[in-house]
C-alpha cells in the first residue's frame, strides 16, 4: 500500500489501527529506554563502566526522537498549533537537553522529562473513557479554589508571624539570623519535615516550635477535606444527572450522558 502524506499522518497522529498502534508502541519503548539509559548513567560506578555505551545510546535516542519530532512539525495540518500544543512543548523538551549538555555539562539528564510522553500511552491503552473521573477532580479543585487561597494566605500569615516571633525569641545564636531564614523554620516546622539545620535553643522557642509542630497536624488536614468535600458534591451532582435519566418502562438508571435509548429494554429516553 502507497504510503501518503495523509496515511503517514495517520499512523503518526491517531492509534485506531494496527499501524498506528505499532508506531505508538515503538514511540513508548524507546521512551521507556531513553529514561533507563538516563537514571542508570547518573550512577557513579555504571558511568565509569559503560558511560561511553550510555553516551552513544543517549544520542541514538535523540536522534531518532529529533526525527520524530520533525516529522510531527510537517505532518501537521497546523504546525504552530502542534508546536505550542502540549505535546508539542514536552516533544520539544524530549530533545533539547541532550544538544544543550554540549554547552553545559550534566545537562542531559533533564532528559528525564521524557517519562512525561508516557502520557501517549492514553491513547494506546484507549483509556481516555477514565478521563471523565479525572475531569471530576479537575472541577472539584476548580471549585474549591477560592478556599485553598483563603488557606494559603491564612497558612502565609502564620508563618510570617511565627517566624518573626522566633527571630525575636531566638535571635542569630541559635541560627535564626534573619526574618526569612526565621519564616523558612517555620515551614520545615509547620510542614512536619523537621530538617534539624536550625532549632530552637531556649525554652521559649521550644514551646512555641511545639505549638507549631501540633498546628501543622491539623493545616494538614484542611485542604485534603475541602477537596474531598468538593469531589462528594461533584459525584452527587452526577447521581443526581444520571437518576433523571431513568427509563420510564425499565425504571433503569445509569444511562450515558449522550444515550438516547434505555440500554437495557431499547425504550427512548
């Protein structure tokens, strides 16, 4: 069979037949071995035994992802809208660390951003029905956006607070020698990560470092439950829509959004 520009594009673009498929499949083990290849240099003792294998295996795959790339641009109906597209961008990454580390060294590990075009794998998998339920947390962290800032900027102001109250308290001695480095305790504090590189010395900033290590505990708990709160108003919203899609001979629920038959007895709905 001729291989056109529109076939080619095809292959390249959709995964609805085997062609495409196979191509997608190809593009994701390559991906899959781009990353190995990238994680396994940045260990001391394999780089000095197999860097210059790892080397040349780096610039086969940027290569061969280049020529993708550039043959992405020319099949394009729309090639600025390809080239600013998501995917477009994340292709455009995929290559560039690797010419870049000619000028600054180690730079090619950020090649790792490669693992982002796994996101393909979507399509091959044919998955996307699922996105419906990742539209849902979309929404419910849209929703909740203006309680999130209102904790943010609550979650700010005791920090800025606290790590005033701690440089007064403190002072340079015990290594809180500014305001920010001061703010930058309380977060570690606040976070629950305790980094140990500045503490408190005196008994007084003891308590208070307690007061904000229990406080942490419970700022934790906050934006998981507004969320969470969101998504169960998210989901009986959708109860709600698919209970006023039942069958009226059936009494069947449950229906898809763009049915116009009852799935179980043929009635319209």
């Amino acid at each position: 069979m001729k291989l056109t520009r529109k076939r080619l594009a095809h292959i390249v673009f959709e995964s609805d037949d085997a062609a495409s498929k196979r191509f997608d499949v190809v593009l994701l083990i390559a991906i899959l071995g781009s990353v190995t290849i990238t994680v396994l240099d940045s260990v001391r003792k394999l780089h000095d035994a197999y860097g210059t294998i790892f080397y040349m295996m780096e610039w086969a795959f940027t290569i061969l992802f280049t020529m993708e790339y550039i043959l992405r641009v020319w099949l394009s109906r729309r090639t600025t809208g390809y080239v600013l597209s998501f995917y477009g961008l994340v292709d455009l990454l995929a290559i560039l660390p690797t010419y870049i580390s000619l000028v600054v060294a180690n730079s090619h590990f950020l090649a790792v951003v490669r693992a982002l075009r796994f996101l393909r794998v979507l399509r091959v998998l044919k998955l996307g029905r699922y996105m419906r339920e990742a539209q849902m947390l979309t929404e419910a962290l849209h929703n909740s956006r203006m309680k999130i800032q209102i904790f943010l900027g609550s979650v700010i102001t005791i920090i800025l607070v606290m790590g005033t109250v701690m440089f007064f308290i403190e002072g340079p001695e015990s290594g809180f020698t500014s305001i920010p480095m001061a703010m930058y305790w309380a977060i570690v504090t606040l976070t629950t990560v305790g980094y140990g590189d500045i503490s408190p010395m005196t008994p007084l900033g003891q308590f208070m470092a307690s007061l904000i290590m229990l406080l942490g505990y419970a700022i934790i708990a906050v934006p998981t439950g507004i969320v969470t709160s969101e998504i169960n108003a998210a989901k009986n919203k959708k109860r709600n829509s698919d209970d006023q899609r039942t069958c009226h001979t059936c009494h069947a629920g449950n229906h898809d959004e763009d049915a116009y038959h009852c799935k179980y007895c043929g009635t319209r709905l």
